[in-house]
C-alpha cells in the first residue's frame, strides 16, 4: 500500500492518507502502479464526461474535462514536455540539458503546451460519444505504461545521478510490457480490434517521438519520461478521430 500512495502522490494531487514508500529506488518499484492510477483518473474523466455531455455542447464539455484532467496530475508532464521542447534548441546534448534545467518555461517550450493543449481540446471534442469513454479510459493508462517501457529501454542521459537514472534501475522490467498487455486487453474490451489497432499505434507514435526526443539529448531524462505520458495521451486521443470516421466505435 506504500507504494500505492506514493504513486497516487506523485502522479497526481488527490490527497490519500498514510505513509508513502520513501528510500532509494521507492518510484521505480512504485511504477507497477502508475498505469492503475492512470485508469483510475481515466474512469474518473469518462463519469465527468458524461455528466457533461448532458449540459454542455461537445466542445465546451471536452474543455472542462481536458481542465479537470490537467489540474487532477497537477501538470506535472506538462512541465516536463515544455522541458523538452525548450531544450531541443540546444548546440549539443550537454547544453540541451543545461537548457532543460532552467526553471523557467522558454518560447518553445510555451507554444508547445498551447499546441498541445488545443489539439488534445479538437480531438476529445471530435471523438464520437460511442467511443469517447474508451478513450478517455485507455489514454491516461496507456500515458502511464510509456514512462515503464522507455525507462528500461533508454540509456539515461546522466546514469547515477538523474531521477530517470534512479528510476530505471529499480523499475520492474516486468511492469511495461505486463501492463501494456493490460491495456491491450482492455481496449478489446471496449472497442474490439479497432481498441487494439488504437492502442498499438498510439503506443508506436509516442515511442518515436520519445526515442527521437532521447537521440537530441543522448539517452532518456526525468523530463522525457514525463513528456511521453502526454505525447501518448495526445496520440491516442488523435487517433481516435480517424478511427470514429471510419466506424470503429
């Protein structure tokens, strides 16, 4: 249960009682239960859906939902996308990462999240209702397996001295692909193999972009980690528009 709360602590801002895991390695052994709490928020976001659906037009709901899902995490992966995106600026990986620990959020770094935040906005609004509660299911799920999967796949950029280093060396090699498998069968669940289909490329397109993101700074950070829980939630969701228009909900 230590480790529960803290994942529930670090992942989100629900306040949950009790003593939280805490020592050397207590996330990477906390991540069995990120994707759990991802589909917590992810049931969450779906009842708030549909009790928005009923009173607001599809683009207004899909705002206060994408609202209600930003401030529920905190913006924790916001922030670390923005890092990202500023450091990609950057000469070499070295000044990349110089860049990236600067608190403040630079010009790429905001037009990103705005980009991020309208398209994520469109795409929820445009999702059929058939399939919008699969959606707003999986993404946050799904979102939270990334960081499991990259963390043992990626070298870290700073190996033994950086959250994503610590993180990786006590994370299961187990937790990613068991939970992605979960995911896989719940997206069946819900939506058959269209659900799988969406899954899978979602899952591929923000492993790219991640990979791509690790390559500009010579291995995986904290910040990265974080950017692949929204690029994966931003993926799914925009997928999830083609796959209504072609009858898949």
């Amino acid at each position: 249960m230590a480790s529960l709360i803290l994942a529930v602590r670090f992942l989100t801002l629900v306040p949950v009682p009790g003593r939280e895991a805490s020592g050397p390695g207590a996330l990477g052994r906390a991540g069995w239960w990120f994707p759990p709490v991802g589909l917590a928020l992810g049931a969450a976001l779906a009842g708030l859906d549909g009790l928005l659906a009923a009173a607001f037009p599809p683009l207004l709901a899909g705002l206060l939902v994408l609202t209600a899902w930003k401030v529920a995490t905190g913006g924790i992966h916001l922030d670390g996308l923005a890092d990202c995106l500023d450091g990609l600026g950057g000469r070499s990986p070295e000044h990349r990462l110089a860049i990236m620990r600067d608190p403040h959020v630079g010009p790429m770094g905001a037009v990103g999240l705005i980009f991020l935040v309208l398209l994520g906005l469109l795409a929820l609004a445009e999702i059929p209702r058939d399939l919008r509660t699969g959606a707003l299911l999986l993404a946050p799920m799904l979102g939270r397996v990334m960081p499991l999967l990259l963390a043992r796949a990626v070298p870290a950029a700073t190996p033994g001295r950086s959250l994503a280093a610590s993180f990786a060396s006590s994370v299961s090699a187990w937790a990613g692909p068991v939970h992605l498998g979960a995911a896989l069968v719940l997206a069946w669940a819900l939506l058959g193999a269209w659900g799988v289909l969406l899954v899978v490329a979602a899952a591929g397109a923000a492993a790219v972009a991640a990979g791509l993101l690790s390559l500009r700074l010579g291995g995986v950070t904290g910040d990265v980690l974080g950017a692949s829980v929204e690029l994966t939630e931003l993926a799914l969701l925009l997928l999830a528009v083609p796959l209504g228009r072609l009858g898949g909900g």
